[in-house]
C-alpha cells in the first residue's frame, strides 16, 4: 500500500493535494465538500478586515490552455471570515489554511491576530494578486523589503506556522523567497497568478475582463510554477513549500514535488475537470509510486535535485 501522508510544519496532511485560495473555498460548506471529495487540506480566499467589493463582472474566462481572472478579492470582511471558519471546523478535522490580506503592511498584523483566534493550522500571506495594481499598487511580493516587512508584522502577531505566497513577476524569486523566511515565515506558496495580461474580444471590440487585466492561471503557467519550485528548493531545502500553479494532473503533482514541493495546490483544474479531479489524481499518483516502487510519497520530494 502506498502512503500518501504527508507533514508540512508539523501539520499531518493525509494527502498532498490542497484547494488553492479563491478556488471554490468561498462558504464552509463548499471548502468542507472538497474534502469529503478527497482533498488533504483547503485553503481560504484571501480574508479582509474590511469588505472588499472586488472587480465588476465579467471577471473570468477560460481556453484550452489558461484562464484568466481579475476577481479583485473581493470578500466579505472579518465578521463574515470568522463565521466560516468556526463553521468549517465543525465540519471537518482537514488541515485548514487561512489566507489573509491587507492593502497596507500595518494592517496585515491586525488580520492575523484576529485569524489567530480561530486557529487554523497555517496562515498563508497573500502578497502577491497581480490583478488588484490599478487600486493597491505593485504587489509587496515585488519587493525583497516589502516583502520582509508584512511577514515580520505578522510574525509579530501570530505563533501558528506561515507561509507567504509569492508572486512568479519578479526579477528574482529566490530573493524574495530568502527574505520572508529570514523575517519569519516558516513556508512558501509559490506561485500566485502571472502577470497581468490582457486579452480583448475583436467582434465586439471589448476587453474580456472588465478590469482590462487580470491574472493568468492553469496548464500554461505549469512551467513557470516547476522552475520557481525548483529554484526556491534548491535555495531552501529546509523551507517546504506548498506548490502551486498550473497542476493538471496526479503526474503534474509528482512532478512539482519532485521539484520541491511538499504540497500541491490545486486551483484552476477544478474548472476543466470538476468533482473528479481529487479522486483521479490520486489514483494516477498512488499507481504511479506503486510501479515505481516507492512507499511513501514524502519520498519524491525534492528528488529532480539528486539527478
Ligand atoms: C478565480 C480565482 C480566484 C483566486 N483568488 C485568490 C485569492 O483570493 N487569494 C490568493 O492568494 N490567490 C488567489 N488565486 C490564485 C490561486 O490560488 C493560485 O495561486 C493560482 O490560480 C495558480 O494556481 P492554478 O493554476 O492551479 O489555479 C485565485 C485564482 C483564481 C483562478
């Protein structure tokens, strides 16, 4: 039998796969039915202390190959917040990753303490959304100074294990990677969405996105997310990281943990494949490590840098 156990900060996951944030996680009842669908964890979407409106609609739209939004996180506030996270701990024992975000660095502090309060078992800093730059400018994770500055804030406020969710629109993502975790955070989510881009409909001679910008996500931004996991593992061996962007698969899971991840999260593909995805992907892994003969699936992580 394969073991798809796996601990990241402590926190014991009963299988890799995570629901990455502002994918479906949007009420208790929809994060805890992605559990009962076979997810290891699920992580909110990004919480205000305030209500945030978001972008006016149309906000989506998909191809083949990529989807593209500008949801502008919008959320509900803080009330709102701690309802469904003590809702959702009624409803499920899952490892639980509350997402936060603030416009200000100061305000990133006050947001994690009150998150703190409920417990969840990772707080994930989102620094990193490319398509609110019109109204909070260039993302913090665009600085190594910035950058450095929300996490120690929230250090300050918080005991529960952090992971600061980076963006791939940056110069270099190793140095940034390096300056949250000197200023604290015990993980990395790599990759946020790439960045801004912008597609318009010719006939009607519009903007696809009413926001005329949004962030790209799903297959084609896979390589990007493999490279930055590599680079950021090579650089940080002892930092896990909770891999994201563009994962299709079970093979793409194996693979981004192979280039370091120890995590995988999971966002976009549930538009193209629905319910399924969490059932066939962890079929597709565990006869994968079968055949392969590996035991545990803790064993892959990492192993692309031992070639
Ligand atoms: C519709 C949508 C909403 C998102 N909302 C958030 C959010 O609220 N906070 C956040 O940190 N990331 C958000 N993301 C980014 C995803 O969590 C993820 O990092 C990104 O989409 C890449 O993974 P994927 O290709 O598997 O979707 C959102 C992505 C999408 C597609």
């Amino acid at each position: 039998m394969v073991n798809l156990n796996v601990d990241f900060c402590g926190v014991k996951f009963e299988n890799p796969l995570v629901l990455a944030s502002g994918v479906l996680g949007v009420t208790a009842g929809s994060l805890a039915r992605v559990v009962e669908l076979g997810a290891g964890g699920v992580t909110t979407k990004s919480l205000w202390r305030q209500p945030h409106p978001g972008h006016k609609n149309p906000v989506m739209f998909g191809t083949e190959h990529y989807f593209m939004n500008a949801v502008g996180l919008s959320d509900a506030g803080l009330e709102k917040g701690i309802e469904t996270l003590t809702e959702l701990k009624e409803k499920t024992d899952a490892p639980l990753i509350a997402n936060i975000v603030a416009a200000k660095i100061e305000d990133f502090g006050s947001i994690a303490e009150s998150i703190d309060i409920l417990q969840p078992d990772i707080i994930e800093i989102n620094i990193s959304c490319p398509n609110v730059e019109s109204e909070l400018g260039k993302p913090f994770a665009c600085s190594r100074t910035d950058a450095a500055a929300v996490t120690k804030i929230v250090r300050s406020r918080t005991r529960l294990p952090l992971a600061v969710k980076l963006s791939p629109n940056v110069e270099n993502i190793v140095d940034i990677a390096k300056s949250v975790v000197d200023a604290g955070a015990n993980a990395i989510t790599a990759i946020n969405t790439v960045g801004p881009g912008m597609r318009w409909n010719i006939d009607l001679c519009s903007p696809m996105l009413a926001n005329r910008v949004g962030g790209i996500s799903g297959p084609a931004i896979f390589p990007i997310a493999v490279k930055s996991v590599f680079d950021i593992h090579a650089a940080l061996p002892n930092t896990p990281i909770i891999a994201t962007g563009g994962i299709n698969s079970g093979r793409d899971v194996l693979e981004i943990m192979m280039a370091g991840g120890t995590l995988a999260g999971v966002g976009t593909a549930l538009y193209y494949h629905g319910d399924d995805f969490w059932k066939n992907a962890k079929a597709e892994i565990t006869e994968w490590l079968d055949e392969n003969n590996f035991k545990n699936i803790s064993e892959v992580i990492g192993i692309f840098h031992k070639k």
